[in-house]
C-alpha cells in the first residue's frame, strides 16, 4: 500500500496531512472530544551509511506546536542487543544511535504484545536472523491521553515482515 493511499484512507477519519517524504508520512488526527495527536509513519533507511539521516529526521518530527505523538512501523533499528536472534551481533554503534534518538525525542518504546521479533531472515533455516525492526513509540501527552493502546504483533507466513496492529480503546481514553 503506497502513502497516497494511506492518506486517502486516513482522509476519511479526521486526519490532515502535514508533509511526507520517501521514508515517512506526518499527519495530524482530529478526533470529536480528543485534542489534536500527530501520527508519523516511519521506513527508515537500511543502508547503516544513512542511518544518521533517520535518526535525524526523528528528531526533527518532534516539532513545535507540541502535540501528543505517536511514531510507528518499520526504523530499521534495534534498542537493545536482545531484539535480535541469530548468527552475527548488531553493531553497538548502531544500537546506543538509535537509543540516543529516543532519548532526545521524548519518545516511549510501547509494549509490544505477540511474537518479540518483527522481521525475519532465511525463515526456517539453521541461519535465520529474527529482529524487532517495527515498533511503535510515543511521547508521554500521547500516553496520557491513550492509556489504554495495545500494540500487537501478528506473525506473516508469507513476507519476511510480521503485521503489527496499534488499537486505540476510545472507550477507557481519558479527556
């Protein structure tokens, strides 16, 4: 599914564009009796040379006004040694980078229930690699006003990438 028609969905439930790029989409959400959230959907680059141009454009996502955030799917990324299994180690470089990014961002890793890792490498191999590349993460005002959110975790039998779902429980949602 392209951004283009992310975005015409999204169009249909309160939700403005505020700008896009090749590896992310920002958009506002305009719920009845909810204040404004912003909602980014992230790819970050694979290449490791440009992962310092993702991590910055996280960085610069967390821009004025200040609104609850949440930021989601694919970063490329891990924030911990344990979101990986398999023959080779994840550069440390790469993790402490991306866990500085969190940091500075203000940004909360969200629970993510199901299956741990995300992506999958040569699926059912002796050398398979398993790691939690898609997350979901949010500032503490998105956290307030969603204390109920469940993230999950679905596994593919098909694509190397496992379908993860954000649920928002309007029920329990504080005001």
């Amino acid at each position: 599914m392209s951004w283009t028609h992310v975005l015409s969905l999204m169009s249909m439930v309160g939700v403005e564009a505020l700008f896009s790029f090749a590896i992310f989409i920002n958009v506002e959400v305009h719920q009845n009796g909810f204040p404004t959230w912003r909602l980014t959907g992230f790819y970050g680059f694979s290449e490791r040379v440009k992962r310092r141009e993702s991590w910055d454009l996280i960085r610069k996502k967390n821009f004025s006004p200040p609104l609850p955030w949440c930021i989601a799917r694919y970063f490329n990324d891990l924030l911990s040694p344990k979101e990986k299994l398999g023959n080779r180690d994840h550069p440390n470089w790469l993790i402490q980078g991306f866990h500085e990014v969190v940091l500075d961002s203000g940004l909360h890793d969200l629970t993510m229930e199901g299956y741990k890792y995300t992506w999958t490498k040569s699926k059912g191999k002796t050398n398979a690699i398993e790691e939690k590349f898609d997350r979901a993460m949010a500032n503490l005002e998105w956290l307030d006003m969603f204390p109920n959110f469940k993230f999950r975790n679905t596994m593919a039998l098909k694509s190397d990438h496992s379908l993860t779902h954000l649920i928002l429980d309007s029920k329990n949602q504080r005001q």
